[in-house]
C-alpha cells in the first residue's frame, strides 16, 4: 500500500553514505508541477533549490523540499526501492518512478521539471486519483481461474517453459507509467491501457488457468487492444523493463486465433 508523505517526516541526517565518502553536495533546481483544488487556482509550476548529491534519487529532492521547505508539497511513495509502484512521476517529461531516478542520470545544468503523470484526474501536486486505472485492471480479471481441483496434497503443475511464457509480465507493479504515457488513454480514457491489457497476459498464458477466454473477449472490445497503436511508449516508460507492446501483441495475436499456446 502506499503513503502519502507528511509533514512529519524526519529530515535528512548528517552522515549518509555520500557525506561519509566526503563528497560535496552540488545546487539542483526542481520546477514542481503544482495543483491545490481549494486554492481556486490553475495548476503552476514552483521552482525550489536543493542541495544533493549525484547519488540521490528524485525523491529524495522531493523529501528535502518537503521537510525542509514546504510541508504542502504531496506526493505518493512507500517503499522508496522500485517495489511498490506508487510513485510513478513525469520527470522532465518522461514517465519514471522517483526512487530509481538518480540526480546524476539527469542534466542539472538546467532546472528538473517535476509533474503528475498524465490521463488520470489531478487530485493534488503530483498525486492522482489511480481508480481509473485499477478498475481497468480489475475488469479484466487478474487472478488465476481454476474450476478444477488438485488432488489432495498434489500441486497445479507445470513446466519451465509454461512458467517462462508469461514469467515477464509477473513483474508488473501496477506503477501506471505505461497507461499513462499512451497518447491514446491521453485522448479517451476509456481505453484499458497497457497495464491492464499486461495483467491479463499475465494469466491468459498461464497454463494452469481457465480464464483466457472470458478475458480475450473482454480485451476484444472496442476500447481493448485494437485501441493500441504500436508507439511503444509503454516499453521505454516501464520501470521493470517489460516489454509491454510485445505483450499486447502476443494478446492480439491470440484472439485473432483463438490461441494461447
Ligand atoms: S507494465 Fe511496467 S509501467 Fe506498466 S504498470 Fe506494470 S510495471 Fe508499471
Ligand atoms: S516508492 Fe515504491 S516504487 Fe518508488
């Protein structure tokens, strides 16, 4: 689950690692996406000054701006090590997670420009309301179906390669970079996106599971797969390294057969 950063976080110690190795920190520049619904105003964008290291990640800016500068500032994170999903942020336009974005990766020559992804509805500074998105990963039934029951004491078996058809789309963290860095959930939210379309590739060649078919015909609606348009960006913005496109492709290609194997 994750957290909404509080005010009451504590502030960044003397003696981290990159103070301990005696390297000096260096001023970046983040410009924030900002967004108060009680404010009355339009989204603006904020520029604060940080002092950091070429080891630390975004969201350690974001920390330091918050505690130090300005408790207002709201943003998700929990697990702070790419594992929770909750953080996903366009980061100089590119859909990233904070915790794996290093300062050193970026150019700070120039201000780091900091904004909620894109296609779901603002609630605050970089947070949105995610219940779009897991509504069309509930819709296409992520769990495995199975009527049938193994014999007591026995497993659901399978082999290596059965395991390895699907094994990389187990990695998905429902983070929503991909869904939201498609210009076609941009245009109509409506369509599944890619997070939903990988969830269902995650059990739809899953050997041991019953459920394909309801799922290909769920996924073969006019707001399902046929709405990708193959621009990849969905790949590049995945933090995992799925190949997303692949996975919607290999959905298309089963329900064009009637194939899952
Ligand atoms: S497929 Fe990748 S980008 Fe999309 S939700 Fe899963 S982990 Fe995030
Ligand atoms: S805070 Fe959990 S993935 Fe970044």
């Amino acid at each position: 689950m994750s957290a909404t950063a509080t005010a009451e976080s504590p502030s960044t110690s003397p003696g981290t690692p990159a103070e301990e190795a005696g390297l000096k920190p260096f001023n970046v520049t983040l410009l924030l996406r900002r967004y108060d619904p009680e404010s009355g105003r339009e989204a603006y964008w904020e520029d604060f000054d940080v002092d950091m290291y070429p080891t630390d990640r975004i969201l350690d800016a974001l920390h330091k701006i918050k505690w130090d500068q300005d408790g207002t500032l709201s943003f998700r994170r929990s697990c702070a090590h790419g594992i929770c999903g909750s953080d996903a942020m366009r980061i100089n336009g590119r859909n990233r997670l904070a915790c794996k974005t290093l300062i050193k990766d970026l150019d700070i020559t120039k201000p780091i420009y900091v904004e909620a992804i894109k296609g779901l509805p603002l609630e605050k500074d970089l947070i949105v309301d995610m219940e779009p998105f897991f509504a069309a990963y509930r819709a296409v039934n992520p769990f495995l179906v199975a009527g049938s029951t193994p014999e007591p004491g026995k497993e659901r078996l399978q082999t290596i390669e059965d395991r390895e058809r699907f094994d990389d789309t187990t990695k998905c963290i429902l983070c929503a970079a991909c869904t939201t860095s498609c210009p076609v959930f941009w245009t109509d939210g409506q369509y599944f996106g890619p997070a939903a379309i990988v969830n269902a590739h995650r059990f739809i060649f899953d050997s041991r599971d019953e459920g394909a078919d309801v799922r290909l015909d769920i996924l073969n609606d006019k707001e399902g797969v046929w709405r990708c348009r193959t621009t990849f960006n969905c790949t590049v913005a995945c933090p995992r390294g799925i190949q997303v496109t692949k996975a919607i492709a290999e959905v298309k290609a089963a329900i064009r057969s009637g194939k899952t194997s």
